[in-house]
C-alpha cells in the first residue's frame, strides 16, 4: 500500500512581493492537484524566526512519489515557473515523513 508522501517546501521571495506569489501559488494548484497533489499547510515565520527557513513554508503532499515525479516534469509546471520570477529568489523541496501522533507517543513495551 503506497502512503502519502510529504514535502516541506522552504520557499524564500523578494520582500513585497506576497501578492505576486500568490498569484503563482493560485496558478500552480490545479497542475499540483492533477498529479494527485495538495497543499496541507501554509506557514509564515514569525519575525524571530530564523530567516533561512524562508518566509513561507509550505507542507504539499502527493499520493506517492511518482506523482511529485510527474508535477515535476509537467510542461503547466515549467511555464507557471516563469511567474515566479523576480518573485521567488531560492526554493528548497525536503522529503519529510509523516509520523502519525498517536503511533509516536504510544506506550512502548
């Protein structure tokens, strides 16, 4: 059985320019959702956050990992890119697991 698969997306704009990229993101969205995508969360730091993480954050998840695969290689995905420019100055994508609380916490032994 295939388990979602979860992305932490550090995502570092241009200062001024959160309207432009959500823009993109509206954009984006129906070619993410194509490929069984979806955004889970989206986060701003706080102001005394450390600032490498990015000024947003973004948790999307796929279906399995063939579908980040072909998000990634879609033609929509290439062309929408080009909205980012000016906008976003540097994107880090990490593979992250999903740890389910109640499995996490569980008594042991």
């Amino acid at each position: 059985m295939n388990e979602r698969q979860y992305y932490l997306v550090l995502i570092h704009h241009a200062l001024g320019k959160e309207a432009k990229l959500k823009s993109y993101e509206n954009e984006i969205k129906p070619v993410l959702e194509r490929h069984g995508g979806r955004f889970e969360f989206i986060l701003r730091p706080g102001p005394i956050a450390d600032m490498n993480l990015g000024q947003e954050i973004h948790l999307v998840s796929f279906a399995d990992t063939q579908g980040m695969h072909n998000y990634s290689n879609d033609p929509d995905t290439h062309t929408l890119r080009k909205l980012r420019e000016g906008v976003v100055e540097r994107v880090s994508i990490v593979h992250v697991s999903h740890l389910p609380l109640e499995q996490y916490f569980a008594p042991r032994g």
